[in-house]
C-alpha cells in the first residue's frame, strides 16, 4: 500500500509496478552474423592461430613417407604396417599437403592474413597523410622531458631543433612576436616500424602464395636412362610422375636427350674407400620438336636448364646386358637391364623379363656386384667396391607367364611369379645363373643366357616449379620486414619555446610509441645539441628528467 499526501488530506490507494522481462540480445542477422565472421577471421589472433595449425599440419608429411616424394617408401611403410595404413590413408597422411584439411588450413590462412593486411595497410597510409600531433600541455607528464634557456629568439630556437631533429615528419608554429612570442615544434618518426610490419605480413602471403602456385602446377618425375639411350619428356618415359591438382600432363614441355656417357669416380684409399667423388653424365639434348641438338654435361647440384624445366642427376647404377638365345639360335632377348643399388657397395637387385619366346615366357631374378668376391667358409659373394672392377651376376630362372598381356601396369623392377614355374637344376634345387662379362650358361632346355657387356644407368629427375623463386624473394622481404619492425623506433618529439623577458625558455619533450629504456638517455642528447648550436650551455638551466 502507499500513501499520497495531498493539501490536508490523506488517502490511501494501491499501486502497481510492472517491470520490463528481462530479454537477451537481439539476434544477429545474416549480414551481421557473416560480418561478425569476418572480423573473427581477420583478426591477428585467428592468423596466429592459424600458422600454428598449419605447422602442426605438417608434421605428419615429416614422418610417414609421401606419395608424391618417394612411392615406393610409402609402399613400403604400408607393408610394413597392413593395419594402420588404411586409417592413415583414409585421412590422408600419405598425401598430407594436397589433402582437403591441410587446403583448408592453408587458404583460410591465406585469407586471415590478406583481412588483417588491407585494414592496417588502409591504417598507415592515413598516418602518413597526417601531420605530427599537438604538444601536450603539461610536459612533466610524459616520460622524458627537459627545460633549459636561451639568449637566441624562438625562430631561431625552433630552427636549430629542426636541425637537431633530423629526419622527421616536423610542424613548426609560431605565435606573436618579440617579447610575447612563443612557437612549437612537433616532429614524429619512425613510419619504417609499421612499414617493416606490413611488409613482414605481405612477405608471409608472398611465400604461401609462391608455395601454393608451385604445387599446383608442378610436375616432377624420374626416369632411368643408360648409356646410348634416350629420354622424351612425354608421360610414357617416366618410371614415376606426379604432378600438381591443376597441372595438366598434355602441356608437357617437348624436348629430349641422349645420353652419351657417364662417369663415376670413388675414393679408391683411406678411411673414405668407396665413396663417391664425382658424377658426370654426358650427351646432347634437344628443345622442342625440331630444334638442333646441343652438347650437355649434368653433374651433382648442376642441372640441365630446358626453358623452365629442370633436370636433375640424383642417381647412378649398372645395367649388364642379358642375351637370350633359344636353342634354334633365334635370339629373344639381348638388352642391358637395370639393376637398382641397394648399399654403398652397389650390390644390385635387378629382373629379367623374356617375353617374346616361341615357348614358355621367362623370367630371371637376382643380384649384381660390381666388384665381386668371395668370403666366409661358403665363399659367399659380395661387392667389395662400387666401380665395375670384377662384375658378377647371379639368377634364378622361372618360366611360364610373366602376365604381361592382362593389360595392368606392371613394375619392371618385380617379377610376378604366380603363374610361373621354377627352374630346377638335375638335383632339383634352383638352378642358378652364374656370370661375368663374356660367359654364357644354358638352362635345361638349351635356352642360353649371355652376360655380353655392361653399361652404366643414370637416374634422371625432371622437375618443374612455377614462381620458384617467389617464395625465397618473401623470405627475405619478410627479413627486411622484420627487422625494421624491430631496429626503427617510431617517437614523437616535442619543442616548446617562449620568450620570457630577455631569454628564450625552452621546453622538450619526448614519448616512444614501443616503450623503451633509452628514452631519457637520447632526449639528453637532443638537448644537449641544442644547447650546443645555441652557443652552449645556460648556466640556470634544468636537467631533463
């Protein structure tokens, strides 16, 4: 109940209140909502977030083995692990950087980045279009300032500190003359500092951008070639090829080689015996369809330069040549095949595949040495030296059907011997090819096998990456960048001057926009060269404090 007092009387009367319910914010509509999303994105934190995610992302590219580097390690590493490897698969750790999460992250960095970029640049280029701000009233206030007097005039006062200021953005205003004359000067410095941040930021989108551009329109392939063959940049030439998601395998850049000779040199004593000195490959290649040939020599880190493509010396090896003879003299096979280095010795794994028989096809599996001998009581046989000084090779035989005609790919370094049978010696074990240059053997059904010569291989790598470059020119603009952000210190500097009675009082200040501990020593020296142009020091002058 309340109570209303009114003139003499007083009358009772009810009253009711009623409060507003309480009601949470309106909700945001879908142009706020996407706003609100996009200030979420751009913002410092979210690209900082960002660039850590993308480094954890690409942690498992260091540790599991990548389809697009090395096929055959990643082949492997799945062998090895039949239970874990489709769960990595399925979430694409054997392609960790073209898979859809690590895209994700990448270009939603990308844009994070470029939103926090445009605001900031819009930012400073407004700051450079402004002038220094107004002096502050009260110069005690600030973190360094100074007072000392003069006999000069304001003009000449604030003329000597603009010398004394150097190169700054400098106002210079002056009010009243004689004896009522006063004047300030307002000099800022250090627009390099946010400069220096920008172009750090600008650097990080140049290397993504360059990173980006050449994984998806690179292509890198490898390629065996041996001594007196050739080499097409066509598709069909590659022992392995992969390329980039908008790389189109038709514009592949027409041009060819042959290679001539190689040479190899190991360290023949010492501690180092066996390890390679040099390699040189040889020969003539041609750009384009109908170009002239012209000579070549790749070595080690120096490539063949064709146009924008690039091929690469990143391995060597033996290839024997294998003649087969069937017994009515028809000779099916007479080739020199590669056999893949295993160790720093250049013991060699290689197959043999005769599939032009009248008869069953066959098949030879086994291993090279280049510089064979025998140890241990079995007098087994190893390679004491990666130089062909004693080549030796040793196989197994199997005939049947190599199952070349069912149309699949098939790896020529493998041999599939499940419809295929064993070859076996009068004792029944297996019966084994055993040859050095210029020795022949025949296997029971008077087929014979010819180890006719030896040649070397070379294992070419043929690469192209668009804007190569473009990544390291960020590197180091984002080092300039940086280190401008670091090194420029952006300070205002402000000199008050005055005319009181006969002498110029003079007031200075100075504030750092990045707090540092060397204000208060650098704002003495600033006055301190004043007063020096200004014929000196004043014997009643205050120290800056």
């Amino acid at each position: 109940m309340g109570r209303r007092v009114r003139g003499a009387a007083v009358t009772d009367e009810t009253t009711t209140t009623s409060r507003p319910e309480a009601s949470g914010a309106p909700a945001l509509g879908g142009r706020e909502f996407a706003r609100w999303i996009w200030r979420q994105l751009t913002s410092m934190r979210t690209a900082l977030l960002l660039l850590l995610l993308l480094a954890i992302a690409s942690l498992p590219g260091s540790f599991v083995p990548q389809r697009s580097v090395d096929a055959r390690a990643t082949e492997a590493f799945m062998s090895r692990h039949p239970d874990l490897s489709p769960v990595l698969d399925a979430l694409g750790f054997f392609s960790v950087y073209t898979s859809p999460w690590f895209s994700a992250i990448y270009l939603l960095l990308m844009v994070s980045l470029v939103g926090c970029i445009l605001p900031r640049t819009n930012v400073y280029l407004k700051a450079l279009r402004a002038r220094p701000p107004r002096a502050p009233r009260n110069f005690a206030r600030l973190p360094a300032s100074g007072e000392f007097t003069t006999d000069l005039s304001v003009e000449e006062t604030l003329a000597v500190g603009r010398r004394v200021v150097g190169r700054a953005r400098v106002d210079v205003v002056l009010d009243g003359d004689g004896d009522a004359a006063t004047g300030e000067l307002r000099a800022e410095k250090g627009y390099l500092r946010e400069f220096g941040n920008l172009v750090f930021h600008v650097s990080v989108v140049v290397v993504l951008v360059g990173v980006a551009a050449g994984a998806l329109f690179s292509y890198r392939g490898a390629s065996i070639v041996t001594e007196g063959d050739s080499f097409s940049n066509v598709l069909t030439q590659y022992d392995d090829f992969a390329s980039g998601a908008l790389f189109d395998p038709d514009d592949l850049p027409p041009f060819s080689l042959t290679l001539e000779d190689f040479r190899a040199e190991f360290q023949l004593e010492g501690p180092q015996r066996g390890a390679p000195r040099e390699f040189e490959a040889t020969g003539t290649f041609v750009d384009g369809l109908d170009g002239a040939a012209r000579p070549f020599e790749i070595e080690v880190n120096h490539p063949l330069q064709v146009g924008s493509t690039a091929v690469y010396l990143v391995g060597q090896g033996y290839a024997p040549i294998i003649r087969v003879t069937q017994p009515d003299g028809t000779v099916v096979f007479d080739e020199a095949v590669p056999f893949l280095p295993e160790d720093a010795t250049y013991t060699s794994t290689g197959v043999v595949k005769v599939p032009d028989t009248t008869g069953d096809q066959i098949g030879m599996r086994g291993f090279f040495l280049p510089t064979a001998v025998s140890v241990g009581e079995d007098e087994a046989s190893i390679s004491a030296f990666p130089a062909a000084a004693n080549p030796y090779v040793a196989m197994q035989v199997w005939t049947g059907d190599l199952g070349l005609d069912d149309g699949r790919a098939q790896s020529v370094f493998s041999l599939d011997t499940r419809r295929m049978d064993q070859v076996l010696d009068d004792d029944g074990d297996p019966f084994r090819v055993e040859l050095v240059p210029g020795q022949e053997i025949d296997l029971p059904d008077g087929t014979t096998v010819a180890f006719t010569g030896l040649r070397q291989f070379v294992r070419f790598q043929v690469s192209s990456t668009p804007l190569v470059q473009l990544p390291l020119w960020g590197v180091i603009a984002g080092l300039v960048g940086i280190s401008l952000s670091l090194f420029v210190r952006p300070r205002r500097i402000w000199i008050r001057a005055r005319r009181d009675g006969s002498r110029t009082v003079v007031e200075v200040a100075a504030l750092d926009r990045v707090p540092r501990d060397d204000l208060g020593d650098d704002l003495q020296h600033v006055i301190e060269r004043m007063r020096t142009e200004l014929s000196g020091g004043q014997p009643g002058s205050k120290e800056p404090s």
